[in-house]
C-alpha cells in the first residue's frame, strides 16, 4: 500500500503543475520556443494561446518541453502543427505564435487512462488514487475503429484527441509509469509491487476481441502475445534516453524481475 501512495503523491503533483506562462522567444529556423519557469518536466505537453480579446483566444501550435535549464530557469519547447479541432467548413487561421502568446501546459492532467494486465491490478491502483479515469473500454473501442489489436503511439494520440485526456499510467513490471499522453515520454517511474496472477491483452478491458483490419497488415495489426516486453519494447522506443527504463527492461531481459 505504500507503494500505491507514493503513486498517488505523483499524480497530485502533476494534476497540480498546470502552467499558463507567456513565450519568452521564438526560433522559427527550430521550431521552438522558450518560456522562464523555475520548474518544469520534459515530456510534458501542450499549447500555444493567441487571446484576441480577454474572452477569445485560439490555439496555434501544439508543443512539448523539449529541455529545462534549471540555472536560467528557462525551458525549450518545441512546437508542431495543431489539428485536433480542424474542420473543412470553418476557414484556418495563419497567425503563427510570437513572443507574449500564452503557453498552457498539462492541459487533461485531471483525466486519465490505465493499462494494466488484469482487472485485480486495474482495481487496486483506480480505486486508490483519486482521478478522473478513462474506462479503457473505450481505448478497445477506439483501436477496433483503428484496425489496431496491438495499440501504437498513434492510437494514445486519437485517445487523447477523443477524450481530452492527458496522462497515461501503464502498470509494467512492478511499476507504474506515468506519461503525457500526446508525447509518451515518460514524466515520472513508481515502484507498485502488486500480485500479477492473471494477463489479459492486450490490457484489462471488458471488450472480448479487438479485430485487426482485414484491408491492413501494418503496424499494429498483429496481436499482442506478450504483454510485458511489448509495452517495454513501445516505451523505449518513445524514451531511448530514460536510463531507469533502460536498466528495468534489461533486469526483465535477464530474468532478474517476474
């Protein structure tokens, strides 16, 4: 149980680090932009906010903290096309970000998805932390629409845009990893030594069969197998640089963890 509060210290602390701070400057050449801030996790994603008017404002770019330089208290974010509210019938605006447009960061921090490997864990953690979680009945819901019996980092996307969710915890290995769902970098690893007795896959979902597209053999289309080293081998692929990821799957490699 310990273990399980330390995890919920975590996710207080993230649902409590939402930022709204005005762009420092701008590199158009990189496509990033800097804000001050004494402190910030990199991973963590958002947007940037144009206010017409106090009551009007629109988004222009979605970004991510790509550094942090705890010295200068300064954090480099790095900005990408926004889409999620595109629409034929409604004319796109082209103001580009400048220097005073608002940056809103942990935008959907107070919702979030599970995957877990079995409906005993997926209970233990949902009912002791206090958050707004997002069945993943609806996550098999939206990789049947997809094709996608092995979930990608494209379907965590269309999950996020669908349901404005903002972090995805996924129980691996004794540990729960948290991660900002639009970027899947990981912002923080705690230890939840729960008994794993059963596996469900591709997770814990009441939905029976997730078919794969038939016009489709791509990415995504095979089923999951194994559920530990295939949420291994997609969070290294996000997070080639976190060293505890690194060293955990390398300990499951070797036999060294169940």
């Amino acid at each position: 149980m310990k273990y399980i509060i330390l995890f919920i210290l975590v996710l207080f602390k993230l649902q409590a680090a939402v930022v709204q701070l005005p762009i420092s400057s701008i590199d158009e050449k990189t496509k990033t932009l800097t804000i001050k801030i004494d402190r910030i996790d990199v991973g963590m994603s958002g947007f940037v906010v144009h206010h017409i008017t106090p009551q009007h404002s629109y988004v222009v770019n979605n970004v991510v903290v790509e550094s942090f330089d705890a010295n200068k208290s300064k954090a480099t974010l790095k900005m990408t096309p926004f889409h999620m509210l595109d629409n034929d019938s409604v004319p796109s605006a082209t103001y580009k970000a400048q220097v005073g447009d608002t940056v809103e960061l942990a935008f959907g921090y107070n919702r979030a998805l599970l995957i877990a490997p079995s409906e005993m864990i997926y209970h233990r953690i949902t009912k002791s932390v206090q958050t707004q979680w997002i069945h993943p009945d609806l996550f098999a819901t939206i990789l049947s629409y997809t094709g996608h019996p092995s979930p990608l980092k494209s379907d965590f996307d269309k999950m996020s845009d669908a349901t404005s969710t903002g972090l995805l915890f996924i129980y691996l290995d004794k540990k729960i990893y948290t991660i900002d769902m639009k970027s899947f970098k990981i912002l923080s690893i705690s230890k939840a030594p729960l008994e794993q007795k059963s596996v469900k896959l591709p997770f814990y979902t009441r939905v029976q069969k997730i078919e794969s597209s038939w016009w489709d053999w791509g990415a995504g289309t095979e089923d999951v197998k194994h559920y530990t080293p295939y949420y291994y081998k997609l969070l290294m692929k996000y997070n080639k640089e976190n060293k505890e990821l690194l060293a955990a799957y390398k300990q499951f490699e070797n036999g060294e963890t169940k």
